[in-house]
C-alpha cells in the first residue's frame, strides 16, 4: 500500500510538473549523455561525487522508495544504462535546493508484449546549476 501511495504521489507530482508553462521539452542532454558513459565504463567514482546522497530507486531496496548512493552504484547500476537511444528531455526552473536552479527529467517509455501490452515509463532526474549537476535517481511508472 506504501509503495502505491508513492507512485500516486510521483505520477501527480510528474503531472503537475508537465504542465508547467516554462517546462521546455528536448531531443538529447549531453549531461545524461555523460552519465550513460560513465555508467557503462563503470566510472563509480565519479557517479558517487554527481550523486545525491540518497537516490529515489523503488525497483532498488525491497520495495523502499529510497536508497544509498553507494548501495545504488554497487548493486543497481544496470538501472541508468539504457541501450534504447530514444528518450525525451523536460527541463524546468528548480527553486526547491540552494546551487542548481534547472532540474531535468529524462523519460523512456516502452510498451510491454511486442508493442501491444501496458505502457510504462522509467524517468531519471537531475539537477543543474551553480554547484555543478546532480543526480537523483530512477522512478518507474507502470
């Protein structure tokens, strides 16, 4: 019941996020980029020092919404390595953290049996701004 709860929250938080009139939508973010590269060439160290200390992962920690950022990159890093070029770019102003005024939401979706089944999306979020960027972790939507 706990995790439903937090997935209707993250889908009316994304929601209301969509609809935000200063919301920019684009093809590819060489910041994401960067970190698929990193990922695959296992760059830990570098994942750990762009990294919030706790990173949203429901799939990750037995159903918990939440997870250390060492526990995710030791045990989870096949989670942000995405072998599918297409996905989409929402940037948005971000007020809510001292030092990073964009935050960047980067979605994949994909239907289920061959094209016909349930459609879910996995979205990744990080933060940019003064301080450098940020990442945040990986949500799943059924």
């Amino acid at each position: 019941m706990k995790i439903f709860k937090i997935i209707v929250l993250l889908i009316l938080a994304l929601n209301f996020s969509c609809n935000n009139q200063k919301q920019k939508k684009i093809d590819k973010l060489k910041i994401w980029e960067d970190l698929q590269i990193a990922a695959k060439d296992k760059k830990i160290d570098y994942l750990l020092t762009i990294s919030n200390d706790i990173l949203d992962c429901i799939e990750c920690n037995d159903g918990e919404s939440r997870i250390r950022k060492e526990d995710f990159f030791e045990n989870h890093i096949n989670q942000i390595i995405q072998s599918k070029e297409g996905y989409s770019v929402y940037i948005e102003e971000y007020v809510e953290k001292e030092g990073y005024d964009k935050i960047y939401r980067i979605g994949y979706t994909e239907r289920g049996n061959n094209g016909r089944g349930e459609i879910s999306s996995t979205v990744y979020t990080i933060l940019e701004g003064k301080r450098g960027i940020q990442f945040q972790g990986v949500i799943g939507i059924p």
